[in-house]
C-alpha cells in the first residue's frame, strides 16, 4: 500500500463532498497520479486564492510497527522529536524534485519568520487543526495523537489558514489494512469536511 493511493483518494472523495454540499470550489493540487513539488502545492493555493489549505499524509516509521493514529500538524519550530522526525521525512521528498527551486533551510530562528509571516491565519490554523482531530477520534478507531507543530515545507508560504494531516501509519500493519480500505478513507474524509 502506498501513501498517493490512500491521501489520493481521501481527498477526491473530501472535494466531492465540499463541491456537492456546499456549493465550493474545490483547487486540487493534483488530481491524478503526478508528483508536484512542495514549493508548488503553496503556490497552486494561493494563486487559486484559497481559503483554507490541507495537505493529507499517510504517515510511517521504522521506529516501531506498534506505532499508530492521526495527527495534526501546524508550521511552528517542532517541540518534539517524533514531529521533526515526521517533518524531516515528509520534507525528504524535495530530494525527488528537480533542482529549479532553491529551498530555504528551515533552522528554528528562519521557520520563526515563516510562521510569523503567517501569523495572521494562525488561530484558524490551529483552530481547524482541533476540529479535525476531535472529528477523527468521532469517525474512526485509531489513537489520537493530537496536534503537534515542525517545520513543513509544503506549508511554507500558505497565504490562508493551513494543516498537515497525517490519517495514520503504514507501517503499522492494522492501520495499513484499515486504509487499504475504501470505505475507512471516506470516514477520514468525512471527518476533514465535517471539521
């Protein structure tokens, strides 16, 4: 199991239900099986000028396969070693891109201004990063690990209120069997249109 079939599918069932049932646009940072680059997911958003920005994970760890649930991440300096670690993966895919766009290193003091920049959207970051968390733990049986901050590229520059979601472990092979599964995806779904 993948993590792009899994978040694919989460949020083209999430878009369907926004567009559906409340009359929204909905700006896909990629609908199909493509790979874009971090930089560009921000700037597909704010081009669009979008309202709010999600970007959906599926997390994994050679740590322990034990390890499981969702969590919700904001762009702040990451206050433990589980979320930089989750951060410094995620971010890890820029080594996948070609090498046109020059990214910064993100040290506290430099992701301190990035957030600054953002200040103005980050209590409704926050704020949709608890609803999201209270609906999870509402919609499907999984460990709410909670909300936690790090340094996320692909948060980097989000001109609206903004999350990263990780809707569980893959390598964890009873969460990986849950989200193999279509109809478990859409409760992760509803759970992001509910919040």
């Amino acid at each position: 199991l993948q993590e792009k079939t899994v978040t694919l599918d989460i949020v083209r069932q999430l878009g369907k239900m926004l567009e559906r049932n409340l009359n929204v646009k909905v700006v896909y940072t990629r609908e199909k099986d493509i790979f874009i680059p971090l930089w560009k997911r921000t700037q597909i958003a704010n081009n669009a000028g979008g309202d709010v920005f999600i970007s959906v994970h599926a997390n994994s760890t050679t740590k322990s396969s034990k390890i499981s649930g969702f969590e919700t991440f904001l762009l702040r300096v990451g206050k433990t070693e589980d979320a930089i670690e989750v951060a410094k993966r995620e971010n890890s895919v820029i080594a996948l891109e070609d090498k046109t766009y020059q990214y910064t290193n993100l040290s506290d003091a430099k992701l301190i201004v990035a957030t600054m920049a953002q200040n103005a959207d980050m209590k409704a970051s926050e704020d949709l990063a608890d609803m999201i968390q209270q609906n999870m733990s509402k919609k499907i049986q999984s460990k709410d690990r909670g909300v936690k901050q790090a340094g996320f590229h692909v948060l980097v520059g989000a001109s609206m209120p903004n999350v990263l979601v990780e809707v569980g472990f893959l390598s964890n092979e009873n969460e990986a069997r849950n989200l193999n599964k279509h109809q478990y995806r859409k409760k992760i779904a509803t759970a992001l249109y509910d919040s």
